[in-house]
C-alpha cells in the first residue's frame, strides 16, 4: 500500500471515528467538537488526491466483507482523484462553517447536533465511496448510504410540515433511482458477465437498454430534468451546510458516474443515443432551471432551481464530448470534455459559496423570503463581497470561473456545429448555443435580482437594525470559497490541462483556455484597482441626500422601492406557458381609476410537469397503498401464505427464464 492507499485509510478512519464518537457522545457535546475530525479528513483527502493525481491504484476489502457476487473494491485513477478533490475542497470551509451555524439554530430551537455530526460525517465518507468505487455492487452500497444519510440530514427540522414532505419526496426519488441503476447494473452484468465499472461498454448497441435505465437513476440523483422535481423541496429545508454539499458535490457524484460509465478513459466507442439525449436534456434542464429560479421568492429555492440549469450545463458538455467520440473528432471531443469537468469543479466551489451565503442570512434575518429582505449591504459587508463574487461566478461574467466553463462549452458546441456530424449533430449544437445564450441572460437577471433584493436598498424588515455579522467561522467559510474561485479563474489553464490528462484528449483546449490567463488576471487587477481608486477618493466624503420625486404620493417608503415582481413580471410575462404565471391586481376605492385607496397584486406560478405529470403519480400511489394496507391483516397465518406463494412464484419464474 503506497502513500496514496495511507493517507484514504487514515481519512476514513477520522471520518468513521467522528461518525461514532458523536453519536454516541452525550447529548451536551459542543457543536465544534466533530468539525476538527471533518477538516482533518478533507486535508487527507485533497492530499491523497494530488498525491495520486497521475496513479493507478486498486483496492480490495478483506474476505469477510463481500458482497455475494462481488467484493468491496476501490479503484484510484485520475478521473476518481479529481472529483476526490472537489468533495474534499468543499467539505473543508463546510466543516469550518457548520458549528457557529449548527449553534446559531440550536439556540432558535431548530437543529438538533444529536443526528446532524454523524450523519454529515457518514454522508462524506459515503460520497467518497462512491467516487471510488471499482464495481456495480460496491457503488450501490455506498450510493445507498449517501441516500440515506442525506435524507436524515434533509430531515433535521422534521418538526416542520414542509420538512417532512421534503424528505418523503427526495426518499421516494431515491428510491427509483435505486431501482433503475440496479436494473441498469444487472443488465450490463448479463452482457459483459463482469460486475466491474472497466468491463461496461456503454457504446455497444446491445447495452443500450442498461445504459438507458442507468442515465436514468443518475439523471434523478443529479437533478437533471425531467428529474429535478425533490431539488426544490430538498434544499430549502436542508441546512445551509448541508444543501452546500448536496449542490456542490452530490449532484457531481451522479454526472461523475456518467462520466465515468459513458464517456470513459479508455477510448472505447460512446453512444450517439445517449450522446442526444444528454444534450437535448441537458439543454431543457438549464432552460427550466434558469426560468423557474428566476420567479422564485425563496432565497434556497432559488439556489436550488440554479442547480437544476448548472447540472443541464454539465450534461449538455459531456453530450458534446460523447459526440466528439461518435465522430471522432478530437477537438469536440476535448472541448466537451473540458467543459463538463471544469464546470463540476466551478459550479461546486461558486454554489456551495452561495449556499453559506444565504445560510449567513437565514442565521441573522430568520428568513430567506426576498420580500422581507433588503438593505445587508452595511451589517453583513463580508457576506455581501461573497455573494456577489458567487453571483458573478455563477453568472459566467468575467473574470471568474463561470465564464471560462461557459467559454469551453461555447467552443465545443461551436466545433460540433461547424464538423461533419451529418444534420442531427449540427442542428442540435446551433439550437444549444441559442439556449445557451438565452441561459446566460436570464442567470444575469436572476442573481442580479437576488443580490439587489438581499444586499441593496432600503431595508424592509426592522430586524436589520440589530442585524450583525455572522461568526468569523461562518466568514472564514464563505471567504475560503470565493477566493477559491478566483484562483480557478486564474489557474484554469492549468486545470484544463489536468483534466485533458484525466480524458487523455488532445491539449486543444488546454491551449485555447491558456490565452484567457493574461486578459483574466489583467481584468481582475484592472478591477482591484478601481475598487481600491473609489475606496480612497470617496473615503471622507460627506453623503448627501437627495429628496426623490414621490409621483405626489407623498413620503416614500420601504415598500415603494423596486420588489421581485419588478425584476420577474417582463420575463414571466414572456414565458407564460411554461411559468403558468398568472398576476392578479386588486384597486378599491370611491374613485379608484383616478384615487386608489387600496392597490393589491398577487402573482402565482405554477409548474405544469409538477401539477400535470408527478401530482397523478402521487394519488395513484396513495390510492393504490390504501387498498394494498387491506393486506395487513394482522393474522401471522395470512402473512405466512403470502410468504408461501411469493417463494413458490420466484421458484416457477427461476424455472422458465
């Protein structure tokens, strides 16, 4: 066992320790006792991953620990070292963070420390065994940790209505993405007769029902539409470090599997079915997300919705790189593939940024509702410099990370437009850079929207008055982060050329993404100095205020100034039929054409893949539950002939297939 093999031991002992000592530990334990094992853990972490960065490790668990048809077995290659990384990246400023803020809501009488430390330490080891995982089996089992021990974290305020109901729809997504990768798996296995992740062939036309089923599970898993439907439920009502992780790192276990499973880094032949389903979902998916984050009134469920575009921007770039493969061209092929693992790292560093963020808020104001929220900018300065550098990352503007992922899948969608790939490939490429550039305009407005009404303005709400700073742990967490992002921004020439390692591509990529170095790092110094120019010439200058024209309503107030419907009204209004966005307007008064007395207005919107698709499902399921609980009989005879004739049903099917 060499140093790479060491250092992974020893991070999951820590974090299996910490699993233990705090379940265990009385329930007094203070809320910073597990942070140090978690940081300890991700440092041995992110050290193994660059350790191991260019190796090729295997690990097998001893005999007793075996799976029946196959053993525990990890494998350490370049692709499981890079996503190592981004977990571990994240886990260190989320350890770091989570006590002031577990701290915070235990004195408001929400979280409870009992269930939260082990669950987050078995949900980050988890993750990892994921990541590692060399077989079918081996994924599975530590998949359905990861399940399971998220949910119960989801589930920390179960108290609340909106708790419960969360976890019962992110469960139930679990669930069926448990069944379809186990099929997947098992079909895979009847063709290749091997359990192991190097025996699959994706692009074998005989595998294309197992891969079918397993794009389907990891699809629910990411978040990607038509499967995003437990993301908006999921993360408000997760804690802020937990939705960190989730958004940051879970959703990238999934597409890294995909990764993984369809693209490879062997060579092997892809798909040109699945290549056209990953980006037609994948275009649909940043559409949706973008449309539906934007009218949202929740500050998390705004984040959450921003998952559902980023995971679509993720798949639409391994689409490209699949098409890349299927023509057998290397510069899609390198441009796709760049962009889909630079933006898993860029999207996972920027959104668990801005998940601290709102975090930070909820934790001073006790509300993410942004008609209650506005004027942060002079009591939280720290967190206001972070979400803004989240929001600019997260809008792909320059100079951070989100620009240089959004280049790279420019570029690959260009390569693919102007190649030989027939008229279904190209057609497809022009289409995605429309949605593409329609995605980025409405991000633009979405967090523009979202930092207005948060940081700037009037306040709204009195408790900004005696609103302060969070903990310099929370600051730390949030700081950590976005200087994070601009060191990928600055460095993304060479963690292009990493990952073109990784996908052993041509360095075409690597080569174009290096000439944005210098205009990035001139633009970020260009910036530095102004801002450091306007913070020394107005230092000292006397405000002066201005009286406003009120429209002869006399005194402004908080409530006059711009709202969210301001920001959302012209791009609902456009977006009808998708939004089912509806504004009801309510004027009263003797005269109310000309002397309104009182003016109400009242939007709504509703998702019809939710209202039309998923709503039938459900009563279907509670229908058809009511009438099978008739089988609950209570008599141990009945339940013992159930027995008997499900044993002799599996024996007659064993018999004939």
């Amino acid at each position: 066992m060499n140093e790479v093999g060491n250092l992974l031991i020893c991070a999951f002992w820590i974090l299996l320790g910490s699993a233990v000592v705090t379940a265990s530990a009385p329930a007094r334990l203070p809320s910073w006792s597990a942070s140090p094992g978690l940081v300890a853990a991700a440092l041995l972490g992110i050290a193994a991953a660059l350790t191991g960065f260019d190796e090729y490790l295997s690990f097998t668990a001893p005999p007793p620990l075996y799976l029946g048809l196959a053993p525990v077995s990890f494998n350490v290659d370049p692709l499981a070292s890079f996503f190592l990384f981004l977990l571990c990246l994240i886990v260190l400023p989320v350890a770091v963070y989570a006590p002031a803020y577990l701290e915070q809501h235990q004195r408001d009488g929400g979280l409870s420390g009992r269930a939260f430390w082990p669950s987050l330490s078995i949900f980050v080891l988890s993750m990892g065994g994921v990541i590692l995982a060399a077989n079918s089996l081996t994924f599975l089992l530590f998949f359905e940790l990861m399940s399971v021990s998220s949910a119960i974290l989801v589930a920390s305020e179960i108290r609340a209505l909106r708790a419960a109901r969360a976890v019962i729809v992110y469960l139930g997504a679990t669930r069926v993405a448990v069944v379809c990768l186990a099929v997947g798996f098992i079909l895979f296995y009847l063709q290749s007769g091997d359990w192991s992740f190097s025996a699959v062939k994706s692009g074998d036309p005989a595998c294309l029902p197992a891969a079918v089923l397993v794009l389907a599970g990891l699809a629910i898993k990411a978040g990607l539409w038509p499967f995003h439907i437990w993301l908006p439920y999921a993360h408000p009502e997760a804690p802020a470090p937990v939705s960190a992780l989730m958004s940051g790192v879970m959703v990238k276990v999934a597409l890294y599997a995909m990764i993984r499973l369809f693209f490879g880094c062997g060579g092997e032949s892809a798909s040109l079915t699945l290549a056209i389903i990953l980006v037609v979902l994948g275009g649909v998916s940043a559409l949706w997300g973008v449309l539906f984050a934007l009218v949202q009134i929740d500050l998390k469920r705004l984040l959450a919705y921003s998952t559902v575009e980023n995971v679509g921007l993720i798949a639409l770039s391994l689409g490209v790189a699949l098409f890349g493969k299927v023509f057998d061209s290397e510069a899609v092929t390198a441009f796709g593939f760049a962009a889909a693992l630079y933006h898993c790292l860029g999207h996972g560093i920027f959104k668990s940024l801005l998940f601290l963020c709102a975090g930070a808020v909820d934790s001073v104001m006790h509300t993410r509702d942004l008609h209650r929220l506005s004027g942060l900018k002079n009591v939280m300065p720290f967190t206001m410099v972070c979400f803004l550098t989240g929001a600019i990352a997260i809008s792909a503007l320059p100079p951070l990370n989100g620009f240089v992922g959004k280049w790279l899948l420019y570029q690959g969608l260009l390569q693919v437009a102007l190649g030989d790939g027939g008229v279904v490939a190209p057609a497809l490429a022009l289409a995605a850079i429309g949605v593409l550039a329609l995605v980025g305009g409405l991000a633009l407005a979405c967090f523009s929207k979202a930092f207005f009404l948060v940081f700037l303005g009037r306040p709204r709400n009195r408790a900004v008055a005696r609103a302060r700073e969070c903990k310099a742990s929370m600051v730390f967490g949030q700081v950590f982060l976005a200087l994070a992002c601009l060191a990928c921004a600055v460095g993304s020439g060479f963690i292009v050329s990493s990952i073109e390692t990784i996908g052993n591509v041509n360095s075409m990529a690597s080569a174009a993404t290096a000439r944005l170095d210098v205009p990035l790092i001139i633009c970020i110094l260009a910036s530095a100095c102004v801002f450091v120019y306007m913070a020394i010439t107005l230092a000292g200058r006397r405000v002066r205020n201005y009286s406003t024209w009120e429209c002869g309503y006399g005194a402004l107030s908080e409530r006059m100034q711009i709202a969210d419907e301001s920001f959302v009204q012209p791009v609902a209004s456009l977006f009808r039929p998708v939004l089912v966005y509806k504004l009801a307007q309510k004027i009263e008064g003797r005269d109310r054409r000309h002397f309104p007395e009182v003016v109400s207005v009242e939007t709504s919107m509703q998702s019809h893949l939710e209202s039309r698709f998923y709503l039938p499902i459900i009563h279907l399921v509670e229908y058809l539950s009511s009438h099978l609980a008739r089988l609950q009989a209570g008599s141990i005879h009945l339940y013992l002939l159930y027995v008997l004739v499900t044993l002799v049903f599996l024996l007659l099917l064993g018999v004939y297939l």
